[in-house]
C-alpha cells in the first residue's frame, strides 16, 4: 500500500511540479505532494526489509539447485497439474 501511494504522490508531483504557492504568502513553496511520497518510499523501504529479515530468518535450508531461477515456473506449473 505505501508504495502505491508512493507512485500516486510521484505521478501528481510529475504532473504538478515541485513548487506549490504557500497559502497566505503567495511565496513558492515545495509541494506537499514531495513530502509525502519521501514519508511513503521511507516506509516501503522499512516494510520491504522487516519483510527480507523475516523471511532470511525463517530460512531453514539452503537452495541446492543450479540457480533459483531454473525453470522454477516451469516446476510449479508442472507439480500444480501433476505431472
């Protein structure tokens, strides 16, 4: 979720720009949109490393093949189907 919001707030601030005018002094401003996608990235970048120390954490044995990347959708097609 934080980084869809994440996207939504660097889209208006692509459409937008990075000033906005300060509302009693008419003064440029840095757009609000700019904070609030850094406070989302900052999230979404803590969620995404609890996440990877979790699952690194739980990890109980070590991958013995080739490559984690061999035909790996290929296999779980296959054992889906029964083949």
């Amino acid at each position: 979720m934080a980084s869809a919001r994440w996207r939504q707030c660097e889209s208006i601030t692509s459409q937008l720009g990075f000033l906005a005018k300060h509302p009693t002094t008419g003064a440029a401003i840095q757009s609000p949109y700019v904070a609030i996608a850094d406070k989302y990235m900052t999230q979404a970048n803590r969620l995404g490393s609890e996440i990877y120390q979790i699952v690194r954490e739980n990890c109980t044995g070590e991958y013995k093949g080739a490559s984690p990347q061999d035909d790996v959708m290929k296999r779980l097609l296959r054992a889906r189907k029964g083949y």
